[in-house]
C-alpha cells in the first residue's frame, strides 16, 4: 500500500480537510435535492423519471392515451359524433373544464364516456376475458381520466439557460473534480484504484455535459446525463468518504512516514 501524504500534514489541515469534505458533501447532497425538486414535475408525473431529464434537455411530446385510441378506431362501437365530440374536447384548452360540462348535457365527455367505455373501462363493468385487461384502465372518475386525457407537449430548456447553467457548472464542478482527484492521489488507496476513480468520475462528468448539449438533437444522450452524471457524483462522495478517512485514521499509518 502506497503511504499517506495527507497523513503527514499538520492535524489542523488533516481536520480541515475533513471539515471541507463534509461542506462538499453537503453541496452534493443539496444538488441532489435541487436535481429532484427542479425537474421532478416537468412530465406531469409524481417523482423524478428519465422522462423529466428528456424533457429538459431534449423536449418530449406525447399523445394522450384516450386520444390515440380513439384515432385507431376505439371502441368500434363508438357513434362518428361521439368520437367527434371527443376528439374536439381532448384537442381543446379546456380538457379539464368542459369533463363534466352541464351546458353539454348528453354530449359532455363524462357523459359520452358513461354510456360508451364503462360497460369495458367501469370498475363495475362485467369481467370478459378480454374485458379484464380493459378493467385496468378504469375510466369511471376524473381522477381516472385525467391523467390519460391530456397529450403533453414539454420544451426542453432553452439555449441561453442551457449556456449559463453549463458554464458555471462545468468550470466549477472541474475545478472541484481536479481538486479532489488531486487529494485522493494524496491518499493511501492504491494507485490503480485511484487512477480508475478519477478516470471514471471525469469520464462521467465530460459525458454529463456533452449530454447536456448532444440530447437537445439525439434523445439517446439523455441516457449520457443520467449515467454519467450518477457515475460523477457517487465516485466523488467515494473520493470524500476515502479522502476524510485517510486524513484521520492514523493507525495504519506507516512509522516511516512520521
Ligand atoms: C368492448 C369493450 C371496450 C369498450 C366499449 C371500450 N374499450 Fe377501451 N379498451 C378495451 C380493451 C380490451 C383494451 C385493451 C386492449 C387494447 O388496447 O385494445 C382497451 C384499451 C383502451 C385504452 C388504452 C389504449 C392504449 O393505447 O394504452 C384506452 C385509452 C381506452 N381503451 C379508451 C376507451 C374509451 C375512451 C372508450 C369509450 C369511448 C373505450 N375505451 C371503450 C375495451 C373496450
């Protein structure tokens, strides 16, 4: 095992490091949280998906479910007025107002929906065979309708956000990337995994960046964002966890080295 450099330095500098490396940690953890509260709601959907990040760096469009079934002709059944009426309301502004209209009387959609899909799509409807995959798709409620009402259109951000965000972040967060593979190298973690943690971590933070740009044209970069930004922070929270150990775990400390 390659001896410790940090070891040799003077007890306040080894606890100032520790003390530095949890402010960092701290900074990781609170980017983290800003990560999950800033994109979390950008696909409509609880929690933070792939779909968010796609939908910031790349934009996504989607149709919404009653829509494209009813385009392919669904249910067969269904009146040409009534799918009219339907498609009109899923393609207006008013998706959420006009559900359960009372000015429309018979031709709200709550209404359409009731005499047309619930024999299938009812909580209560009578369970056929084929009928059972349909009962998963309840439509009875609003709340079942809703989220498979709207079609949902997210614009990814635009240059000039994507550009400011990108030259703080990649000079700070190279800055910060230098730094402590510079400590760790000063650690007494054996070189090659020193040299496969800071190889990786840099790797993964080039590839997050150049994600940032590549996946407004090609979608396939997001996965470049998500992997490489995950291998980025969780090497450099190794990188702090190794780093603070070292600076204060003296017993393995080689007596030459004192
Ligand atoms: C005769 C039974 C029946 C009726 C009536 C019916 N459905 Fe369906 N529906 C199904 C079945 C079975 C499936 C699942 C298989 C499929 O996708 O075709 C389904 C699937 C769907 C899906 C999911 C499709 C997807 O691409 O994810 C939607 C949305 C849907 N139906 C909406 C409706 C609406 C709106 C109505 C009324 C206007 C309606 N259905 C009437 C049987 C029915």
């Amino acid at each position: 095992m390659p001896h410790s450099h940090l070891r040799q330095l003077p007890l306040g500098a080894r606890l100032a490091l520790v003390l530095l490396n949890l402010v960092l940690a701290i900074g990781f953890a609170a980017s983290l949280q800003h990560l999950k509260w800033h994109h979390e709601n950008r696909d409509e959907r609880p929690g933070l998906t792939l779909d968010d990040i796609r939908g910031a760096y790349h934009g996504i469009q989607t149709t919404s479910p009653i829509k494209s079934a009813l385009e392919r002709n669904h249910p067969d059944t269904l009146s040409p007025t009534n799918r009219k009426a339907l498609l009109d309301w899923l393609s207006s502004p008013r998706i959420a107002e006009d559900y359960d209209s009372l000015d429309k009387g018979d031709a709200a959609p709550a209404e359409i929906i009731r005499a047309n899909c619930l024999s299938c799509h009812g909580r209560a409807a009578k369970a056929t065979p084929q009928g059972e995959i349909a009962k998963t798709i309840p439509l009875d409620y609003w709340d079942d309708v809703k989220p498979l009402a709207f079609s949902r259109k997210v614009e990814p951000n635009s240059v000039k956000v994507l550009a400011a965000s990108t030259h703080t972040h990649a000079l700070s967060l190279g800055t910060l990337t230098i730094v402590v593979c510079g400590l760790l190298c000063l650690t007494a973690l054996p070189r090659r995994i020193v040299g496969a943690i800071c190889f990786f971590a840099s790797l993964g933070l080039l590839a997050d960046f150049a994600g940032w740009w590549i996946a407004r044209d090609y979608d396939a970069a997001t996965y470049a964002i998500v992997i490489g930004g995950g291998v980025y922070n969780a090497l450099m929270v190794l990188s702090l966890v190794v780093i603070s150990v070292d600076c204060v775990w003296r017993k393995s400390n080689p007596k030459s080295a004192t």
